[in-house]
C-alpha cells in the first residue's frame, strides 16, 4: 500500500511526541489526544497532496504548538486547584519494560520536574522541554514554536532562571545499578510502613524529606506538603495501616521514570499511585497522587503483592 512505509516510521515517533505533550500538559489522557491529533493532522495534509519532507518535524510541531494551546486554556483551572497539583502518573510495572521506557528521555520527567516547569509560560516550557531535554538546537526550537532563534534564546535563558530559582530537580534516569538499589530501597520502605517498623523508616528518610499529596478535593490527601523524617514517617504508617484495615493491596512500579508504587482497594481500583525521589541512598521527597480523575488510566489490579501484616 502506498504510504505504508511512511506510516510506520511516523509510528516510530509516538514515544517521542507523547514525552513532548506529556512534559507540557502533565496528563497521561490528554498527551495521547494531542498526539493522536497530530496524526490526524499528518494524514489529512497528505490526502490534500502536501508533500511532508519531514514527518518527525512535522508531528513535533504539531504536538508542541497543540501543548501550548492547551496551557493557555489550563491556566485558569491549575490556578483554582485544591491542594498541591502533581501530574497524572506515568506507571510502568516495576521490572517490565512498557511505554515509559521506551518514551525518549521519559526520566526527566518526574514529578519533581514537571511541578517546576509549572512556574513558566507555555512559550517558555515548550522552549524548554524542547531545548533542555529533548535536545532540539535553537534553529529547530525556532521554527518549532513559531518564534526568531534570537527571542529563543532569551526565552529559553528566562526559563532556565525561573526554573534555577524554584529548586533543581533530577532530570537524568540512573545508571542500572542505581535503579535496582532504589527499587530495593522502595520495596524496603513500603514494607516497612506497612510494618510499622519505625526504626527503618527513619533510616530511609532524608531529615528533610518532604511528602507531597494531590488529592483536587475529590480525595482525602494531605492539605499541604508534610516536612521533615518524624512528621512523614507517622503519616505513611497511619496510611498504611488504614490501608491495610481496607483490604489494600500494594504493587511496586516505575512512576514518572522514578521507584514508586501503586496502591489497589479491596474492589482492585487504583486509589493511590507514589513516587519516591532517592538520592544518596535515602527517601529525599515522596509524590502521592490519590485525586481519581487522575488515576483512571491505570489498568486494573493484577499480581498484586498484599501488604505485610504487622
């Protein structure tokens, strides 16, 4: 079939455009719109005879200017939100390979950089996103956002700024090792809150650590952030042995590229899905994420590991 070819490596960028929407919306469901949209916009502009050189440059455009666009209409509602906003949850079964492996540079996008990147203007994360993370030189990035290579640069030294200024998150995924260490550890800590084991809870908790929960006023969270080793480590036993009093089932995975977990009621629905940021062998900031609208796309309970009794 003619075209076919080409359909198949325009497929080939998929992981790619859903990293570029993802890390300008932060909504797993609206990313796959976005991207699908550009798609659409790709076939119908080869059945109106536009011949499309460049169909990676094409699609990228697309989604990038498609993200913006959606931004700008988001803008009112982030601002109204209840409570901390965190980003739909990307979740990959721990050891599994799936979607958030296979997305280009998908590791930096954790919760941590992706609730910075809230503090630009759309212009200004696309610019961003497409220059630091994604590696587009300032000509691509220019032709991209539809703005001169010069206002590109000073849009995207703005962003670094503003960014530098909210906190430095992580934005490179580490090596093997490491990521088989911080499962480790994530699969050591849940055990232990389930336990109530406090004593090794303190022992993965940075001093400092501060735990985040979006709950958008649809469910019970934490108001705001919990700081500190003592004030998170009783919050995460008194969740778990609510948990536990529930039927809850726990299932450790990659979150946003990072250790994390996802948490199942007695029924099998997702009810909570946590990000752990590790470093220096500790529990540096936790990201929970208990709002259900942001929780939908996440399949059902399967091979679930129940949590320790105590």
């Amino acid at each position: 079939m003619p075209g076919s070819a080409d359909e198949t490596s325009a497929a080939d960028y998929r992981p790619l455009l859903f990293s570029i929407a993802y890390g300008m919306t932060g909504s797993v469901g609206d990313s796959e719109d976005i991207v699908q949209d550009a798609f659409l916009g790709l076939t119908r502009a080869r059945q109106a005879g536009t011949v499309i050189a460049d169909p990676k440059a094409y699609l990228a455009t697309a989604v990038t200017r498609l993200g913006i666009n959606y931004l700008r209409s988001a803008r009112v509602r982030r601002e109204t939100y209840v409570g901390d906003w965190l980003p739909e949850p990307v979740v990959v079964p721990a050891g599994e390979p799936g979607p958030a492996e296979h997305a280009e540079l998908a590791d930096s996008l954790s919760m941590a950089f992706l609730v910075l990147l809230e503090a630009l203007s759309p212009v200004e994360r696309a610019v961003f996103m497409l220059r630091e993370v994604f590696g587009y030189g300032y000509p691509d990035v220019a032709r991209i956002t539809g703005k001169s290579e010069p206002n590109c640069r000073q849009i995207f030294a703005r962003a670094r700024q503003r960014i530098a200024a909210g906190g430095q998150a992580r934005d490179a995924a580490p090596p093997l090792a490491r990521r088989a260490e911080g499962e480790e550890l994530a699969r050591r800590l849940f055990e232990a809150a389930a336990g109530g084991d406090m004593d090794a809870l303190l022992g993965m908790l940075a001093p400092d650590v501060v735990l985040h929960g979006d709950g958008g006023g649809k469910a019970r969270g934490v108001g705001k952030p919990v700081v500190g080793r003592q004030p998170v480590m009783r919050m995460l036993i008194g969740l778990f042995r609510r948990g536990r009093t529930l039927g809850a089932s726990l299932r450790p995975a990659w979150v946003n590229g990072q250790p994390g977990a996802v948490l199942y009621d007695a029924e099998g629905r997702v009810v909570s899905v946590v990000e752990l940021d590790i470093a220096d062998g500790m529990v540096q900031a936790m990201y929970g994420v208990v709002n259900p609208d942001k929780l939908g796309h996440i399949g059902p309970v399967s091979d679930l590991a129940r949590l320790p009794e105590k």
